[in-house]
C-alpha cells in the first residue's frame, strides 16, 4: 500500500494569510500565544490553544478549552479565510529562507502504531499533551498542524516533485521569515506522486505527540475500516537532502550548589577542559565534542565514548547525558527535570549565556544531530534524548487545514 494518499485539503487564502497563520505552537512562550491570540481573533493560536494559554480557573476545564478551539475554527471558516479544494488533492509546499530551500508534499500518511516500519518515530511522547490532542482532532474535527516527516530521497522522486511545481501555485506568501510556496495536484498529476513515492520508509521529524494523538483516535474508535479518515493523518514530507537541522543547546542547574572551581573540578573528572577566549573558539566544528560556559568562561571537551553500541548511544546529545548530566548533575530525566532546558540555535547563544549568567547554570553548545543519525536511531526503534535535533525551518500553523466532515466523518 502507498504510504501517501491525497484529501479535500482548505489552503488559507493569499488575503488571509498574514492574519491567520502563525509559527508552530511551541515557537512561542505561554504569554506570547496568549498576547497574540487576544490582539487578533483569526490568529490560529486561538485554535491550538492548550491549558498554559487560558485564565487560571479554566485550566482544569478541557472541555470548555475544546469549545473555545471550536468557535475559534468556525470564526475563521466563516470569514471566508480558506479557499477549499473539493477534488482529493496533494500540495507541495516550499520554504524559502536565507540560504535555504526545501519543498515537501503535503497529503496523508497512514496512522500507524509504535513499532510500524512504515513510520518511524525517534521521541517518547507526554500522555496528557497527546490526550488533549486527541480531543482537539475529534471534536475540533481538523488536523491542527501537520505531522513533518522526512525519506530517503532519489532522482525519480525528486522529478516528480520538480515537475509538480512548474504550475502555477495557489499560494505564495510570507511569514515568520519564511516564503512559502504551495501548489495543488489532483487527477493524474497526484497519481504519479503517489506512484514516485512508493511504500517507502517515513521518519518523524516534528509530531510526535500529534501521531500518538491520531492513533489513540483509532484506539477510541474499533472496528472501523482501512479507508476511514481516522486511519490517516495530515503530514507534510520533506525529502532527507533538504532538511536543515540545527543544535539544540542544554541549560543545567546545580542543585547541589558547588562553587564554580568546585563545578569545573568535577567537569575536568569526566575529560579534559581546554580554556576558550568565547563561544567561537569553544564551540565544536564537527561531532564529539561539547562546548561549555561557566560562570563567565568558556571550555572545550571531547566527549567520552559511547555508552553502548546502539546508534542512539553514540550521539552527541546520548554521550553528554550518559557521561555528564547524568552523573555530575544528577539530571536522570532530561524529559522533566526542572533543572535542564534547551535553547534552539535559532534562540542564539547570547540568549543562553545571558540565561545562564541569570541564574549560574552551566551552558553546553553541541554540534547538530545529522538526519543520518536521527534516522539511523528509528531504524534500530531507539529513542532519542528530548531536543536532540530542532529543525528548521517549520511548517507555518494555519496554512493548510483537513477538515473530517469534508471526508465523510461528522464533527
């Protein structure tokens, strides 16, 4: 079976765009999703809000958070801001920003279990963000945001894409700092993407917590067939060549409260600290090596080995958390622990170092997780440590919408 199939998609309209579609929900902190979506009513944000982004005593109250997504999403269906293709369609979506290009197809890819080689998933999910999910997309009845997947790409395929944009595209606008470019395929043109993409392998790059909100709409659903529209799920597939990933920087307290000379003693245990006069020269030019700032100054260190053999033990991120985080910090679960978070190189490392000089935390500026890697740990079902890659640039929230009812569910 093809792992891609096209649907009755809505693409925002040109007009709308600016007043609808935003950056991916966790682009933003708490306060900012709230600033925006009360400044502007058509905001997406006002669809994708969760419980940080409500009044305190509605926090508990999901059910009327689900309420406020749904009069959010008809808000925007009335004024006209979507342009519907009723024929099942493919899209392929292009971002553009400094130095780089990458086009994706956007379509449906089966909802698969954990475990499925069809779609291979490298991150552990939070229950109760993928609970809330779940809702949103049964009672909301549309696909929030798109899962991004990435594939081993080859000439074929790529021709197929490359000929697929010489139309004339539905969309084209601005955003966040990304140009985006979308056309429609339908008939025929869908038909030979579909072909050109194959049954081959998908990876997740960004949604996980979306694909275990799609399957568990399955799992509160038995008995329906292959062809229901909760047995495929709304993604975006970007070919392995053109993803851009970039580092995601680590922030980590000492609880135990040593000093600064007591904290490099225990450093300089694990490996040797070389002294940097900045981030330039400490920062690592390839993998194997971690960069570090303490309290105003800046070291190099080449990470020990590998704890194992698995791919996942060989990353960068694995082999400071194995041989650093873990046993001088004490940080055992870098998924929750409110001593460790994570500045994405887009943030910058001045923000990091201004953070860290806040609260005299510990700064590690790693080299970026490669797609090869990320690949490599799904292939062998591994999982990786939180915020291992952050890729970029991200689908823009609001572009594209799958509304259930339009392929036979109700809402």
């Amino acid at each position: 079976m093809s792992v891609l199939r096209p649907f009755p998609g809505l693409v925002v309209d040109p007009k709308w765009a600016d007043r609808v579609t935003t950056g991916p929900y966790d682009a933003y902190t708490a306060a900012e999703r709230v600033a925006i979506a009360e400044s502007n009513p058509y905001s997406f944000l006002n669809v994708t809000r969760s419980q940080e982004d409500v009044p305190a005593e509605w926090h508990d109250d999901v059910d009327w958070l689900i309420g406020q997504c749904v009069e959010s999403m008809q808000r925007i269906y009335d004024a006209g801001a979507y342009r519907y293709h009723d024929e099942p369609s493919l899209f392929l979506y292009r971002l553009e920003v400094v130095d780089h290009v990458q086009t994706g197809v956007m379509g449906l890819v089966p909802v698969t279990e954990p475990g499925d080689r069809r779609v291979l998933r490298h991150e552990a999910v939070r229950p109760g963000r993928a609970d809330l999910l779940t809702r949103h997309l049964l009672e909301v009845g549309m696909s929030s945001s798109p899962i991004s997947l990435t594939y081993r790409t080859d000439a074929v395929l790529d021709a197929a894409i490359a000929t697929g944009c010489a139309g004339e595209p539905v969309l084209e606008a601005d955003g966040d700092g990304i140009h985006q470019t979308v056309w429609a395929l339908s008939g025929e043109a869908a038909d030979a993407l579909i072909v050109a993409m194959g049954d081959r392998p998908l990876y997740v790059t960004d949604g996980h917590h979306r694909l275990a909100a799609a399957v568990e709409a399955l799992h509160r659903n038995p008995g329906i067939d292959g062809s229901h529209p909760l047995q495929w799920t709304q993604a975006v597939l970007f070919p392995d060549a053109e993803m851009q990933v970039l580092a995601a920087h680590r922030r980590v307290g000492d609880r135990t409260g040593r000093s600064t000379e007591d904290l490099i003693a225990a450093l300089s245990a694990v490996g040797h600290l070389t002294p940097c006069t900045d981030v330039a020269e400490a920062r690592p030019n390839g993998s194997g090596a971690v960069g570090i700032y303490v309290a105003g100054r800046w070291f190099s260190m080449d990470l020990p080995a590998a704890s194992g053999d698995r791919a996942v033990d060989r990353l960068d991120v694995s082999r400071l958390q194995d041989s650093i985080l873990a046993p001088v910090l004490a940080i055992t679960d870098p998924g929750s622990d409110p001593m460790i978070d994570y500045v994405p190189e887009p943030v910058g490392i001045d923000s990091l170092i201004e953070r860290c000089d806040a609260d005299q935390w510990i700064g590690f500026v790693l080299h970026p997780t490669s797609v090869a890697e990320m690949m490599a740990v799904a292939d062998e079902d591994g999982l990786m440590p939180p915020k291992s890659s952050y890729f970029e640039p991200k689908p823009l929230s609001g572009v594209f919408v799958r509304r259930l009812d339009r392929e036979g569910l109700g809402t």
